[in-house]
C-alpha cells in the first residue's frame, strides 16, 4: 500500500489517534510520572540518515535496500519498542540472537533520551558487500556530525558493524522506488511504511571496531580497507600511524565540522510493486 491510502488505518495513524486520546485524559489530571518520562509520547524524532556505497554497489537495488532498513531500525532497537510502526516487519525478520539489541543506538536505551530534538546527521556507507540468492552481507561504516556547537563526538573515524540477513523464501523481492533527490524530502521519508523486509531475516547486527584484513579479531570481525579509505575522503586530515592497524586518527586541533540537519537519503517513498 502506498503512503497514504485511505483503504485501512496505517499504524502511524492508530498511534496519533491514541496519542490524541492520552493527551485529552492527560489534560483531565490523568498524567503521571511515566508520561512525564516520555513513556507515553509518540515518537517522531527520526535522526536522518545520509548513505553512500562503495563503486559497483548500487544504493538503490534491493540488497542494498534490506542493509539500510535493517541498519536505520536497529537505530531505534530496542529503546522504541514500538518500532514495526515505523519499520514494519523488522521484529518479525529479527532472529531471536539479536533480539537484545541490534547495531547502534542514537543515545543508549532509554526511551526518554530518544524524544530529545534531533540534532544529529549520521553518514553510513556500504562495504565489504557480498549477496547470494540466500544472503546479503556489508559492513556498514558510519560516522556522525552536529548541527549545534559542543559536541565532538564525531572525531571520525566512527563505528562499524556487521550486518547478514538470509531468505526465506523463493526470490529477493522488489527494491522500493528510488530516491533520485538527495538536497530534497520530507520528514514523513525518513521511514518505510511498508514492510521492506518481506522474507528476509536478520541473522547477525553486530557492532564492533577493530581489526584488519591481516590481523582480524579473536571473533573473526575487522574493519575493511574500504571503512578506511572512505573516512580518510571524508576527512583528508586523517593520520594513521601504523598502516596494519584500523585506528585513525585527526590531527591536533581538530573540531568537528557544525552543520544544518541532513536530509535523509535516500529516502524511503514507497514500493514499487504497487499498482
């Protein structure tokens, strides 16, 4: 179904008309201390997510399509526990592994922290990309700037995980409509409202940093040459002292760059496989 068909209530919609019912018993003396620490708030505060892909990978194409869903949900997971209202499907395409927590979340776990205006651009690029019939996997390299002064968390390099998912079913499915426009779109575009996972499932979200191609982890996991070489493009100032080694590092001095809140891209507007 395409955003907004009048056919059936959307879960968006459920949730603002009960939102709209707590606010009026609210009003009536009803609000207590767990409205007051946003229990009971409706979440809309989606941090914009800007991504790219290494050459040869498209953006678009329907591998692609389930690393970003699966990487932007488990954003929220599992502080917003309500999540299928905005990534539909994605605690069902969750193997019970991963039920505890996912990739990386905007704050931690708490839900209160998530309803705090959003301030931040997360940049994530696609590397170390692989797909089979049955399988997709990437390791997904981020890093994330401000748009008010004081915050420097983002001294890139920044994180890295590793996402797997495997299919259930017969085919891959259809990639959503592409999103040709990245200067331009819409607050209601920084989520999918319909289920982008289809018969995929989530075998692995695993947060990690460390490692090299020639000396990986205990657990097997490393940071691709590929993370490497798109930090140090996005900030040319990188240093790396020991080439063996994933760890950059900025030079003395360095402050993160201030700036506007990014427009998610791509956004996510809606199947293709409807008529």
């Amino acid at each position: 179904m395409m955003k907004g068909s009048a056919q059936s209530l959307s879960p968006r919609l459920r949730l603002c008309i009960v939102g709209a019912c707590a606010s009026l018993v609210a009003a009536c003396g009803g609000a207590g201390a767990e409205q007051e620490s946003g229990a009971n708030e409706e979440f809309t505060n989606f941090t914009p997510h800007v991504w790219s892909a290494e050459p040869g990978v498209d953006l678009f194409d329907r591998g692609s399509e389930l690393i970003r869903a699966a990487s932007e949900a488990g954003f929220y997971w599992p502080a917003i526990e309500e999540i299928d209202d905005y990534f539909p499907g994605f605690t069902d395409a969750l193997s019970p592994s991963e039920r505890d927590g996912f990739v990386r979340t905007r704050w931690g776990n708490d839900r209160a922290d998530y309803l705090k205006p959003v301030e931040e651009t997360m940049f994530m690029h696609i590397a170390d990309y692989s797909e089979s019939p049955t399988m997709i996997a990437a390791t997904v390299c981020n890093y994330k700037l401000f748009s008010v002064e004081g915050f420097n968390p983002a001294n890139p390099p920044g994180g890295t995980y590793r996402i797997v998912l495997e299919n259930t079913g017969q085919g891959k499915g259809v990639a959503g409509i592409a999103d040709g426009d990245p200067q331009h779109g819409t607050d209601e575009q920084r989520t999918p409202s319909w289920n982008v996972f289809g018969s995929w499932k989530i075998k692995l979200g695993k947060t990690f940093f460390g490692g090299t191609e020639k000396s990986p982890r205990d657990d097997g996991y490393f940071v691709p040459q590929e993370c490497r070489d798109w930090w140090l493009q996005q900030f040319p100032g990188l240093m790396q002292p020991d080439p063996d080694s994933p760890y950059q590092q900025q030079p003395p001095g360095f402050v993160a760059p201030v700036i506007p809140v990014g427009v998610q891209f791509p956004g996510w507007i809606g199947p293709s496989n409807v008529a």
